[in-house]
C-alpha cells in the first residue's frame, strides 16, 4: 500500500494552497518507493491490442532543444528500433490491467473517485520525453526507477502553440517555477494549463495520476442523450401571452429569453442532471476485462460461494463506482443500480471498490434484495468470485 509523506503538509492543506492553483514537488512523497510494474511488464502491456500506447522519439538535444520528433501507435512487435536513448514509451490506465498499479490510486482518494482519471506509465530512455507542453487536467507523477530532470512554469497566454508532428502538441520554451531532478518516490503535481517538461537522465519509471476534468461539450452532448433517451424533449414551446409585432422578420430578445427558459425547463432537474453526471463519470474511457460469466450465476450459487471462507469478491481492475447522493442508487461504469434502504449498506460497500471477503458479504445474504443485487452486479461482468 502506498501512503503519502506530505512533510509540513496535509491533504486539507494541499487543497486550499497547491489544489488547481500552482504546481509542488513532494520530494520523497513515497518513502522507500517500489515500482508496481517492471520496464519488461510494461513493455508486454504495449504489445497488446487491448491497450492505448505509444511512443514518442527525438533525434537528441541541439542548441539546448529536442529535435525531429516522431510518433509511433501501440500495439508494438518490438522495441530494438528506437534505440537505446531519446524515445518514451507511453502506456495509457495501467491500473486497468495491473492490480499493483491500480493501488497507486489509494493515496489520492482525499479527492472524490469520480474525479481520478486513470495511471499512465511511461518508460523513458536518456533523453526521452514528450517535449514541453500543456495538459487540461491535474496530474501527480510519481518518480519510478531512474531519474528525470523537470521543469514546470506558470500559465502564459504568450507560449507559442507548435506542432512539431501531427500526433503531438507543444509549447515554446517557458521560464520554469520549479527545475528540479526528480528520483524514486518523489511526487510532482501539476495543475491545468501549467507548462512543463520532463526529460530522462537515465532509464526511468513514471506513474502519472490523472483527474477527468469534463469539458461543457462532452456535458452538453451527454446532458442531450439523457433528455432524448428519457423521452423528456418532446413538450413544445408554447407563448399563450403573444401580442402582435410590428416587425415579423425580427427574432426578438424577449423570445429568445422565453425559448431559452423553456430549454432550461427541460433539463433543470436536479434528478436528471445528477444521474446524467454520475452515468458519464463512472463510464470507463479505457478498455475494461469485463469478466462477464459463460454461464449466468443464479442467486444459490451465489450464496454457497459465499459460504466459503477462503473466497473473495473482487471489483474487476479500473472498474469505476459510486453512490450518487441526490437520487442514493449505485453507479457501476455508467450502470444504475437502484438501491432500497434493505440493500443501501451492500451498495456502499460495492462503492468503495474494494475486494470484499465472505465474511463481510455473508451478512447480506440474508436478505433476497442484496442476493439478488449481488448476482446482477456478477452477472453484469463488474465484480467477479476469486
């Protein structure tokens, strides 16, 4: 398990200072760190299909800057070309696939789970790096093995967008806040919009920590499928009050007001738009192992499972849930399940995304309701019997 040194810090403190507001280099943040997955693990996750990668390779430094990048798509056969210096190996929600990754997450849940995005790891060579650039979301990048030298500025209207190939976005060179060699365990945090430029010193690991920021496009268009699909778009416009105009071919302001109220109307409900919020925050933007049984579990079989010690119940790897507030139901990757106040307790504990054993789970089984709830969420490919 991991566990952050935040020294003079707290997470309460981080917040109200570092929080979105300006980047911190935790050195030591893990004390004795271990990697959770090895260069050669790494390497094998990006010769599968299943998972996002990429690598990014330069021609080296001259005149002090990275030159001729070039952008490769995973799944790769192989490594020997690149190399033995200048190119990086991205691989994007490790913790999808690595149960050792995936306890990365743990020690920054002081923030809501909705908000953690996913662990990308990157092995880089000397010399490789992605180039200075900008992210639209918070990240905390853990030193893995090796070292890396970074440098991370202040937001600057004035940086030059480039685009030194067509797979990769930089920015011009920026005056760094923090310019820093990071080694194992050390934690860098970076807020949105905030320049930075990691290049390795020598062979190293990093585990990036991302937070999903949703932009007001992706909400719109979601908050549009939740109204049509619950059939709630289909009341009409209606100005019983309408008075004669004197000019027909004007679109006027009042109109416009009442035609935007009215669109309002229609999604302003709290209900809607909470459900809406927590089936888009739990839908995994990464390829999950559903583990969806050849054979559907029935509710008895679920019970005699239960009735052995030695078995656990585990959430499958990057699984996201929750428990929405406003309306009290469970959320499993985009999938409401409703809860009743018999089964509101078993609903918590899924939640928490945790493997749970037969000891704690047993309890349940006394009731029909949390059987039958337990089976759906099995039959479902979300949780499975270990």
């Amino acid at each position: 398990m991991y566990t952050i040194n935040w020294g003079d810090l707290t997470p309460e403190l981080f917040l109200a200072e570092y929080w979105q507001k300006k980047p911190l280099l935790i050195k030591g943040g893990f004390q004795a760190f271990q990697d959770p997955i090895s260069a050669d693990e790494l390497a094998g996750l990006a010769m599968e299909q299943e998972l996002e990668s990429r690598i990014i390779a330069n021609d080296g430094s001259e005149n002090g800057a990275q030159t001729n990048w070039q952008v490769k798509h995973g799944p790769f056969e192989g490594f020997s070309e690149f190399g033995e210096e200048n190119w990086t190996l991205l691989v994007q929600a490790v913790n999808n696939w690595s149960e050792t990754t995936a306890q990365m997450l743990e020690p920054f849940k002081f923030l809501p789970s909705w908000r953690i995005d996913d662990v990308m790891v990157s092995f880089s060579t000397p010399g490789g790096g992605v180039g200075p650039h900008l992210d639209q979301y918070d990240v905390f990048i853990t030193q893995g093995e090796g070292k890396r030298r970074w440098q991370v500025g202040l937001p600057d209207d004035s940086l030059a967008q480039l685009l030194p190939h067509e797979d990769l976005k930089q920015v011009s060179p920026f005056k760094p806040v923090i310019d820093a060699i990071t080694e194992p365990g050390d934690i860098l945090y970076i807020p949105p919009n905030h320049p930075h430029d990691g290049v390795s010193i020598d062979n190293s690991l990093n585990y990036s920590v991302g937070f999903q920021a949703p932009n007001g496009q992706d909400m719109i268009s979601a908050l549009a499928d939740a109204v049509i699909d619950k059939q709630l778009a289909e009341h009409r416009f209606n100005d019983p009050e309408r008075t004669v105009t004197n000019q027909p071919e004007l679109l006027a302001t009042e109109d416009v007001k009442k035609l935007r109220q009215f669109m309002l109307a229609q999604t302003g409900d709290l209900d809607l738009f909470s459900d809406m919020i927590a089936t888009f925050t739990t839908r995994s933007h990464h390829a999950l192992e559903v583990l969806i049984p050849m054979e559907p579990f029935t509710e008895e079989a679920v019970k005699d499972y239960l009735a052995d010690p030695e078995i656990f119940v585990r959430p499958v790897l990057g699984v996201k849930a929750l428990i929405n507030e406003q309306n009290g139901d469970l959320y499993i990757n985009g999938d409401r399940i409703s809860l009743i106040e018999q089964t509101r307790d078993l609903g918590q504990l899924l939640a928490k995304n945790v493997a749970l054993t037969t000891t704690q789970l047993k309890s349940f089984t006394n009731c029909l309701n949390n059987t039958q709830m337990l089976t759906k969420v099995l039959n479902m490919g979300y949780w499975y019997i270990d």
